[in-house]
C-alpha cells in the first residue's frame, strides 16, 4: 500500500468515527428541546429566568415563552389583576400554557394554568348585599379572554375551559375534599380542647413565651435569636411525628437552659399550638382542589362564638386572646391571595359598605397582609396578632354587638364563595362551561 493510499483510508475511517459518534445528538436535542427548557424552567424562579434571557441572547428565543408564561402565573397567584390581564390581552393563547409558581402562603402549585390557579383560589367577583360587583374576579377576567383565542369556535373553547376545570378538580375530588374537611376539623379540635381545659394562668405563660420569642428573633443580632428561629421552623416543618417530638424537645431544652422559660412549665398546651402550626404548615406540593378551605376557617370562628366570649365575657382574658392570636391568626396565613386582598380593605367595607376593593394587600392601620416577613404586621399574624373582618390587625377581638354582627358578614362572604364553587361546578359538569360576559 502507497502511502497516499494509506491517508485516504485513514481520512475515511476518522470521517466514519465522527459521523457515528454525533449523529444521534443533534437529533435527540432536536426532538427534546421543548421538554428540556419546560422541565428546567419549572425550577426557576421569575429572577432566573430574567437573568438567563438577558445575558444569553441565543436563549431569548427559547426562554422569551416560558418567562412571559411565569409572569403570567405569578401575577394570578400574586392576585395582581391589572398585571395578568395586560399580560394575558397581548397574548390569550398563554391561557392554554401550564407552569410552576409559589404563592404567598408557601404552596407550591405544579403544572398548574392561570385558569386552575383562579378556580383553586376562589378568585371570583365578589358581591355586596345589594348584588354588586365590588371585587372583579381573577376567573371572570380570564373567562373573558377565552373568548378571544384564535381559531377557536365556541364549543372548542367550552371543551378548553371544562377540561381545565375537571383538571384541577377530577371526578373524585369530591372525596378528597370531604376527607380534608374532616381531617382540618379534627385537628381545630383538637387544639380547641387543649385551650378550653387550660387554666387561664397557663394560656398567659405561653402568650409571655410567644411575646419573647418573637421579640428576640426580631430585635437581636445573636445566636439565640438564630436558634430560636432555627428550632422553632424545625417543629413547624417537621414531617414526620418523631421529628416533631425530637424538635419540640429540642426547643423546650433549649428554652429552659437559657433561661427563657421556667422548667416546672406546663407544656401541653404549647405543644399543642405547635401540632396545629404543623399540621397547617404545607409539606407537600398543590396539583389539584382548592387552596383554602374556608369552612375550617367558619368553623374556628363559631368556635371561638360558642365558648370563649359566652364564657369569659371578658375580651382581654388570656384564653380569649390566646385563641384569637394563635389559633383564628395562624389559619389567617393560609388563606388565598384574593381573601388576604378581601381582609385587608375589610370585608365588612366591600359587602356592607359596598366600598370598590382595589385589590391591595394593605391594611387600614398600616403595614400589609402578604408577604409573611413583614416586620411590622404579617409577621405576628398567628402569633401576636389576627384579622379582623373590617381590615384591622389587632391583639385580641373585642366581642360586641358590632363585632359579632361583623363575622356574620364574613360567612356571608364564604358562602358566596361556596355558591360560586357549586355554580362553576355545575357547569363543567353539564358542559354549560362558558360563562356569560360580565365585562360587556
């Protein structure tokens, strides 16, 4: 063999190997891509995903779609109306697109539509006595803007939005909902048996203890301050019964050993307060029903009617406050955006008053419901403060005449939300899912 014919024999095996060994990436990213960019947007947070269209520009136009789909799902369970209609006006195709998003109360919801995330928050119109609108809905503006897809008639955008709705609540959910309800009840009461049973001296010690706790995570720059916070989350976000105990015990040992608390203590009833934070706590993430359960709420309200002001006449009574503070504020974390929005101008303002909500998380008395990290306001809710029905942030309840007419008004206002509950479901059942367009 000559040596040209060497080389060329040579060159033809090295073109063989390197066609062998990259013709199948090209295609396998080819056929990927869509996947790949949806999985690890998914993880990202709304920064991110900024970060990484702005620097990379080759990326803009794979990552342009799902940022605006971001932005989209965070404006609805941020409840910022103005913000998802301008987003979802230039583009209502973006209604058919699913995502990933946090919402202020610590649920994460997956793989979830703008519709779904309204359906699951009972982001709806909100009526006051007379019938009008003072809350403009999430659900409604985004039924309106089903309309406007393109090339859609009207029974493929019906077929659109029931199948959404049957999404987030399938045909079982029903029972899942009715096991939750159960479930919710069962561990208010529990809780609510503790404190009825305490003595008043016991209810006062650990609203001291709640009242130092929190004044030394917020004030001090120290290592207690650290610890506390640190041992205090490991008790709320233990996920199993042995964590919890192992981190209450480790909270209370550390109480006593720093001189924070007595030893002789009577710990049950703060063991208990710390069950039902736990139990409240998300653990898991949100895929389908709704976010709230408002009955529960309902439910530790008559609670509160039935034992606490008929048997303590007196507001300031440690019990009466410990229940409003630790038990009617820490379920108040929970609730959807649209009630925080709701509370925070005042129930009894938009319902009696008729007063147009302007979708805003601040309160009368300064400060704002959401986020959680307030240092003022939000951050005591469920620990030295609660909400009241007329937008107020206050230690304990002042029972009156007034105020027991106030939270009559307020299960009104969750019983709208259940009517429109049983009216959506309805017509996603009968297929009647298109809802009459209450903007014309």
């Amino acid at each position: 063999m000559t040596l040209r014919m060497f080389k060329k024999a040579n060159t033809k095996q090295k073109k063989k190997h390197t066609r062998s060994r990259h013709k199948f990436k090209p295609q396998l990213i080819t056929r990927q891509i869509n996947d790949v960019v949806r999985i690890t947007t998914s993880y990202l947070e709304m920064k991110d995903l900024i970060h990484v269209s702005t620097i990379c520009r080759e990326s803009y136009s794979l990552y342009s779609k799902p940022l605006a789909v971001k932005k989209l799902l965070q404006a609805v369970i941020d409840g910022n109306l103005i913000n998802a209609e301008k987003i979802i006006s230039s583009n209502p195709t973006l209604l058919l697109e699913r995502g990933t998003v946090k919402d202020y109360a610590g649920r994460t919801h997956i793989n979830r539509t703008a519709y779904q995330l309204a359906l699951g928050a009972c982001d709806f119109n909100v009526v006051d006595l007379h019938g009008n609108i003072v809350v403009d809905g999430m659900a409604e503006m985004i039924e309106k803007y089903f309309q406007q897809l393109p090339g859609k008639s009207i029974q493929e955008i019906n077929q659109i939005i029931q199948n959404q709705h049957m999404g987030q609540f399938p045909e079982n959910y029903d029972e899942i909902e009715k096991e939750k309800i159960i479930e919710d009840s069962k561990n208010l009461h529990r809780m609510f048996e503790v404190l009825k049973v305490a003595p008043e001296k016991d209810a006062q010690t650990i609203l001291y203890l709640e009242e130092d706790i929190l004044r030394i995570i917020r004030t001090e720059k120290s290592e207690r301050a650290c610890e506390l916070h640190k041992r205090s989350q490991s008790i709320i976000k233990a996920n199993s019964i042995d964590n919890f105990q192992n981190a209450f015990s480790d909270l209370t040992n550390y109480l006593v050993e720093h001189s924070i608390m007595r030893a002789d203590v009577n710990w049950s009833l703060f063991k208990a307060l710390y069950q039902f934070r736990n139990y409240l706590e998300p653990k898991t993430s949100h895929t389908i029903g709704y976010h709230f359960n408002h009955s529960m709420f309902v439910e530790a309200i008559q609670l509160y009617e039935q034992q606490f002001v008929c048997n303590y006449h007196h507001w300031e009574a440690s019990t009466n406050m410990f229940y409003c503070q630790k038990v009617l504020g820490y379920i108040e974390r929970f609730v959807s955006v649209q009630d925080a929005q709701n509370m925070a101008h005042g129930i009894c303002q938009l319902l009696r008053n008729g007063e147009k909500s302007k979708r805003s998380l601040k309160f009368h008395d300064g400060g704002i419901y959401f986020p959680l990290d307030d240092l003022k306001f939000s951050r005591e809710l469920g620990y030295l403060r609660t909400v009241t029905p007329i937008g107020w942030t206050l230690h304990t309840i002042v029972q009156t005449d007034e105020g027991a007419a106030n939270w009559a008004i307020f299960k009104t206002y969750v019983k709208q939300k259940q009517q429109d509950r049983n009216l959506r479901k309805h017509r996603a059942s009968t297929r009647e899912t298109l809802v009459p367009n209450k903007y014309d």
